[in-house]
C-alpha cells in the first residue's frame, strides 16, 4: 500500500490539528498560577468528596480519604493530573483535605446536623 500526496497531506493535517490543542493546553497551563491550578483541582475534588459522602455515609473519615484518592488517581483527566504535579503539592490528601473543609464551610453545619427535620 503505497500514500498518495493527498493522504500525506491529510496526515500532516491531523497531525497539527493534534499538535496544536498539545499547545493551546501547554500555554494554558503555563499561564495559570499555581493558586488558580490549586483551585481546579480542589473544585474536581469537591465533587468526588461528595460522591464519596454519598456512597459511604458520614462518620468514615480514613475510608473516604482513601476512596477520594483511589478514585482520583484512577478516574482523574490527565490535566487535572498534571496540574497537581504543577501545584508541588507533595500529597493529594492535603488538597483532599482541603476540599472537605470547603465543603463543610459552605454548608455551614457539619453532617450530624443535615439531617434534622
């Protein structure tokens, strides 16, 4: 099978369609300081703290700690993984942390008390 000049012009087309969102995405990063990084990582995180308030139910700190780390590691979008490489944070569970206390912050109580009626 031998390409014709259309399919390598056709290739060479992809080819920097690709290299050009690796680009977009690498100077997006760049430009971003390590507090905004920090801040999208905690944001992802604050959901998966939720999901994991949710499957295991309140009292599990350690259990969930892990699950929230576990399913970071595996789940995660690459750019979320690299921004956490970016941030130098040495640990994920200080931003795991984190997005806990953000959480209960905004809601003011703690989960003993949600479910008063």
């Amino acid at each position: 099978m031998t390409l014709n000049i259309g399919d390598w012009i056709a290739l060479g087309v992809v080819i920097a369609i690709i290299l050009g969102v690796i680009i977009y995405y690498t100077v997006k990063i760049v430009k971003m300081t390590p507090e905004d990084r920090k801040k999208k990582i905690v944001t992802y995180l604050k959901g998966v703290v939720a999901l994991a308030e949710q499957e295991l139910g309140s009292g599990q700190g350690e259990a969930k700690l892990e699950e929230v780390e576990a399913y970071f590691n595996k789940n995660a979008p690459i750019l979320l993984k690299v921004l956490l490489f970016l941030t130098g944070k040495d640990s994920l569970k200080d931003l795991i942390e984190q997005a806990l206390s953000e959480i209960k912050e905004s809601f003011g109580t703690t989960n003993d008390d949600s479910s008063s009626d």
